[in-house]
C-alpha cells in the first residue's frame, strides 16, 4: 500500500495569486470603457487588457484571472463592455467574444515564449496577433450568428471590417508593453 504514489496538490503561490488578482482587477477596470458604434460591438479596451493579463501571467494563471472576470460579470458585477454584468451579456451578440477572451487568454500565455532579445519580442508580438486575434474573433464570429441569424460571411465582414486592425493595434501595444512589465517582474521575483 505504501507503494502508491499520490498526486501532488496543486497549490497557487502567495505571489502567483497576488498577479491573478491584480490582473483581474486590470481586466474588470478596462474592459467597461467602451465607445459605442451604429453596429452592434462598441470599440473596448478588452482587447488589450486580455492579450496584456496573457502575456504577463503564466498560462493557468491567465485562465484562472479571464475565468475570474467573466464570473464576476456573469453574476452581475458591470465589468463586461459598456459596462454590461449578468448572464445575459454572455447571450448577447457581443457573447462569444466573452469566451474567445478565455481561450485568447490562454493560448496567447502558452505560445508567448520568454519575450527577451530581439527574436523573443517579435516572438510575443506574433503570437498576441497571429494566435490572439483569432482565438477572440472566431468565438466572436460564432456567437454573433447565433444571435443575429447572419451568414458567415455577412458576421465576418460586420466584426472584422471596423475592428481587425484595431485589435491588431492592441494586440502590437499589448505585447510591447508586456516586455518591460515581464523584465520588471523577473527582478522582482528573484527577490523573493
């Protein structure tokens, strides 16, 4: 009997929870603001916030802060754009970019690399693109025709005619803003 190996618990640092927290909160204050549009998606900061929480956290801490979040909102609390709260925002034509948020958040944190030298900022640059605009968008796309009953096409051109260089303008100042953050982090960590 002594034989069998038990899985080790897993346990979240005083340090690691300290960072899901505060990136939360960073993502509660940002996401409201928002600038309403005669389509039905207003232009957010959330965006950015998600890609910046992904970029700066360790995977499971970026899907632990963006779970956070959204539960927060769908409980109630005004944290979704415009300041929306409660379960209907998630069934709302904006909703399926309350999702593809959780997954950006943590493909964006897996794929980024380390962010240092030359290579590893174009690195974290193409990965906050390449892999974080899709992973909002396609959720974005999906959940939009659910709503509205548009074809694929007309949701497409709708979402992405007047946001995709938006979010790609995000995404590139997330990322950028990411590297001092990180390099700043490190020395804090090893002061730990």
């Amino acid at each position: 009997m002594n034989d069998i190996k038990t899985k080790p618990k897993m346990r979240l640092s005083v340090y690691s929870t300290a960072r899901i927290a505060v990136c939360a909160a960073l993502l509660c204050v940002l996401s409201p603001l928002a600038i309403p549009l005669p389509i039905l998606v207003p232009i957010t900061l959330q965006v950015f916030a998600v890609i910046l929480v992904a970029l700066v956290l360790d995977p499971l801490e970026a899907l632990i802060a963006q779970a956070l979040y959204t539960l927060l909102g769908c409980v109630g609390l005004p944290v979704f754009s415009g300041g929306k709260g409660g379960f209907g925002a998630v069934l709302s034509p904006t909703g399926g970019f309350i999702v593809g948020f959780i997954l950006a958040s943590f493909l964006v944190s897996l794929l980024k690399g380390s962010g240092k030298g030359r290579r590893g900022v174009v690195r974290t640059a193409a990965v906050a693109v390449l892999v974080g605009v899709p992973a909002v968008y396609i959720p974005g796309i999906v959940g939009f025709i659910m709503y509205t009953g548009k074809d694929i096409l007309t949701a497409a051109v709708t979402l992405t005619s007047t946001f995709i260089l938006i979010d790609v303008a995000k995404c590139l100042a997330a990322a950028a803003i990411s590297i001092p953050i990180n390099a700043a982090l490190a020395k804090l960590g090893k002061g730990r």
